[in-house]
C-alpha cells in the first residue's frame, strides 16, 4: 500500500473516474474539494458531455493527453478490474479506491504494475488530515 502523505504530496493531476456533474453527489464535492486544494481534475465519465468543475469531461483514461498521478475510482468495486487495466495501460502513477470500494484481485494487478495503491479511503478525508 501506498505512503499517502507522499503520494498526495507528489501528485498534480488526478483522473476521477465516474465523476457525476450533480453537486449533491460525492465524487463532485469530493473532485472539488481536491481542485480547490491545487490538484488538476479531469472527469472521466462517457455519459458527461458538458464541462464538469470548468473541465472538458473525457470517456475514459485513453483519452487522457497528459500524465496521470491518481486514478481517483468512483466506481462499484466489480467495475474496478477494467479501471486498473487502463491504468496501467496509459502509465498512471497510483489508483485510489474511495471509501466503500475494495477489490484486492485489481490492487494487485496495479500493484504488480509498479502502480501505488490506496483502498477504501476517501482522498478529500485523507488530503484534510496528512496535508
């Protein structure tokens, strides 16, 4: 598992994967938070096609022209496996969980990969309590 505190540190663009463009949800308050807090969003969502927090959403992470740092997974923990695949197919440095969402099979296939792993945490919470 990864060191939070440096992963958080470290990164700039976060990927969020199945993020909604109502307010009332999580992974919106969750993704605006962390925009507000310095971090580049890039929705990623194939239903959105209006700007979501001022930026262009994208159907998946292939569509992504610039590095990743963190997957930020909004996403049941069954459609995580196809998630990572990606991940790791377009050299993202780390995946993250949310809170609720485990599937130790696809943290381990990221983690073979040379990808950090955070699991069933919430990035907002933990961002709030290491920085």
């Amino acid at each position: 598992m990864s060191d939070i505190k440096q992963l958080l540190s470290s990164a700039k663009t976060i990927a969020v994967v199945g993020l909604s463009n109502k307010p009332d949800r999580a992974s919106y308050g969750v993704a605006e938070y962390m925009q507000r807090a310095g971090y580049k969003i890039i929705p990623v969502n194939p239903v959105l096609k209006e700007p979501v927090l001022g930026e262009q959403p994208v159907a998946s992470l292939s569509d992504i022209k610039e590095p990743i740092d963190i997957v930020d997974i909004f996403r049941r923990a069954e459609d995580v496996p196809p998630v990572v695949e990606e991940a790791i197919a377009v050299g993202a440095k780390a995946i993250w969980m949310q809170l609720g969402i485990v599937n130790h099979e696809a943290a381990a296939a990221a983690e073979a990969a040379g990808l950090e792993v955070v699991m069933d945490k919430c990035i907002k919470v933990e961002h709030m309590q290491q920085l």
